[in-house]
C-alpha cells in the first residue's frame, strides 16, 4: 500500500467513529474530562471551561478536511490563478485606495509594507469576506481528541481558552476555520498571544469584527517580529542562462547578487539583478517555468505559511496591487508528477539510499537536492526536476 492510500485507510477508520455518534460522543466526553484537568493546571477557570465546551461535540467537517485538503494540492499555476485573480488584485487595489490612511499609519508602526499587509488579508479571507464559520474551540477540540495532531489541537486549544478568559472575544464570535484560525489575518491561537495587536486601543485585539484595524496591524507585527525589511522585495523574476548549474538553484545556497550576475542571471525584463540581502534561486516548477531570485522577505511571509505557493502568492499579489504587471515568463501548464507519483518517486530514491527527508507526496527542497545526488550518481544532467522520465528511469 502505497503511503497516500494508506493515509486514506486510516482516515476512512478515523470517520467511521463518526458513523456511531452515541460511541463518538461517549469518547469524546472521556477525553473532556482529562482535557479539562490538564487546561485548569494551566491557568483556565472551570466556569469558563465549562461555559466554552457547552454544547461541544467531534465536528466531522473538522476531520474531513484535516485528512483531504492537504492531500491534493494544487500545481503552483492553478494556485496562483485563484490566489492573485484579476478579481483578487482588483479589491486588494479598491482596498487600498479605501483604507490608505489606516495602512500607511500600521505601515509606519511596524515598517511592513501596506501592500504585503493587503495581499495576506487577501489571501487569508479574501478582504475579510471568508473569516471562517467554524466555533474555534469545537474545531480545536475535535483535533486534539481525533489524536492525529493532538499536540496542535492541545496547544491551540489552551490558548484559545486564554483568549476567551482575557476577554478578546466572546464565545459566540470565536469562530475561523477548521484548523483553529481566526479572523480575517487567520491568527492560530498561540500566534494570537504572542503577535496580535489592539490598534484601535479599544482594550481588546479585535481581528474578528468588521472593523480589520487590528487585523491588519496585527499581521503587519507579525511580519515586522519575524525580521520584514521594508522597501525591499520579496524577490524578482530572473532567468538564466544556458549551461547553467541547476545544483545551484537550491533555496539555501544564498549568495550576493555579484555573485549571480558573474554567472550570468539577470532580472527576466533585462534589468539588473539588484542589491538587496543575498538571494537564493527558487525554481517552483522546473525548468521552462518562472524562476525568481528571493531574498529575506520570501523566507519572513513563509513564517506566516510555511509554504512556497504560498508566499509566492502573497509576494506577487503584493506585486500587482501596487500596479506591477504578470510574470514575464508563461507557466508551463499540464504535465508535471501527480501526488502519488511524487510519492512514488520519494519512496524509489529513498530505497536506492537518496533520501528525501521523508515522503509525503510534496518535491520540496530535500526531494530535489536527492534526485540531484542521483542524477550525478548516473552522470546525468544535475537539474533536480521531478519529471515522469526521471520516476520512470527509477522504477
């Protein structure tokens, strides 16, 4: 059984608990009570435990997604198409012409710049449009006593109860998405204590209500403790030039712009690398496609969401929000691996001892350094792709 189809096994054994809610809500109650010991040892006042998991029961919805979603990701054109639409670009625009005072006011406080602070809006809950109708401490619940990331689930779930004990939020607006974020800059709870800001000094940081003040300076502080350096970029459109060692392009071989330009890599409009903090080359999807060289701004929206499409997204769609245009370079649409047949490429190389650092059906950055090592094994071409000639060469 190959690792996607057993993650789908064990998540229909997961499910089928919920198929018998008298035996689901019997455990669930069981493990309430153990939960409720370990919260009032860290601070949460009994009535106020009590109160929150009134009515509480294994949201279903929860798990679906916990197990599904993540399995089947986009490729990164597909996402970017949903993630910086016309559509998208247009509001954040419209947004910021609206709310320029209020940006630029949390643009000076925290040294983020007021675009990047409109394109996570964006990309958390459209503009504040899609904040998430799930009860926080339901969806966090249901995680923890599901098991599979009970750790998370636990942790977010005794910070969410010290949020509704500071008196943020009330129970009834406590609400997000599935996996416990909030609000329309989706702030985990923890993130929450440690990041979120009261902008408007009402007493109480708000990311929920209508009013986004203290949701936008709330990512903006985030961004600004993670290391943002306003006025610099997230990272430029390059391309490369022929013969080039993709051994090279690996996220952490950070290297001065000097350096790229003796070999040869220039801006994809014809201009200038330029000197910012040392860049790495990140090619998202293989050769032919966009690459970019990134600086440390990539790296701080990636503390937001560890994710490459992801911080991508954010950065271009900062990008066309403040007027710049498309990626100059067309994605190569169709082709490419399958998760499963990611999956299948990681556990041959594994076998073949080129380790992937894991397999779990994503070609991120340990993937590619080991088909690296294996196409220099075979004296092949270096370039790191996870292509269908190279899964078929391994099987």
């Amino acid at each position: 059984m190959n690792p996607l189809s057993h993650l789908l096994a064990l998540a229909a054994l997961s499910l089928s608990l919920f198929s018998h809610p008298a035996t689901a809500q019997s455990a669930f109650e069981a493990w309430k009570q153990g939960f409720r010991a370990t919260a009032l040892a860290q601070g949460i006042e009994p009535r106020l435990f009590d109160t929150a998991f009134q009515g509480v029961s294994p949201n279903e919805d929860v798990i679906g997604f916990d197990r599904f979603q993540p399995e089947f990701s986009k490729p990164i054109w597909d996402y970017l198409d949903t993630a910086v639409s016309q559509d998208r670009i247009v509001e954040g625009r419209q947004n910021l012409r609206q709310m320029l005072r209020l940006l630029r006011r949390v643009e000076n406080r925290y040294k983020v710049d007021a675009e990047v602070i409109v394109a996570i809006w964006g990309l958390e809950s459209n503009y504040g449009q899609n904040r998430g109708d799930i009860y926080t401490i339901e969806a966090l619940a249901t995680l923890a006593f599901d098991g599979r990331r009970a750790r998370y689930g636990e942790r977010q779930l005794i910070a969410a109860l010290k949020i509704l004990q500071a008196g943020d939020v009330s129970q009834a607006d406590m609400r997000g998405s599935w996996a416990g974020a909030m609000g329309h800059t989706q702030f985990i709870p923890t993130s929450f204590l440690a990041l979120a800001a009261d902008y408007d000094g009402d007493g109480k940081r708000d990311i929920w209500s209508d009013n986004p003040a203290d949701a936008l300076a709330s990512a903006a502080n985030y961004l600004h403790e993670n290391g943002w350096v306003r006025g610099q970029p997230w990272g430029v459109e390059v391309v490369l030039p022929e013969g080039f060692d993709y051994a090279l392009a690996d996220v952490n071989n950070r290297q001065s712009a000097r350096y790229w330009r003796s070999l040869g890599v220039r801006r994809a409009d014809g201009g200038r690398l330029p000197d910012y903090s040392d860049a790495a080359l990140l090619l998202p999807a293989g050769d032919g496609n966009p690459v970019f060289a990134i600086y440390k701004n990539f790296e701080v929206i990636k503390r937001y969401n560890n994710s490459v499409s992801y911080a991508l997204s954010v950065g271009h769609l900062a990008d066309r929000i403040s007027g710049e245009g498309a990626f100059i370079t067309p994605w190569q649409r169709g082709g490419g691996l399958s998760r499963d047949e990611i999956y299948e490429l990681q556990t041959l190389l594994t076998a073949q001892g080129f380790s992937t650092g894991g397999i779990d059906g994503v070609a991120g950055a340990k993937t590619r350094s080991a088909i690296i090592a294996y196409q220099k094994s075979l004296g092949m071409e270096a370039n790191g792709f996870a292509t269908m000639a190279l899964l078929q060469r391994l099987r």
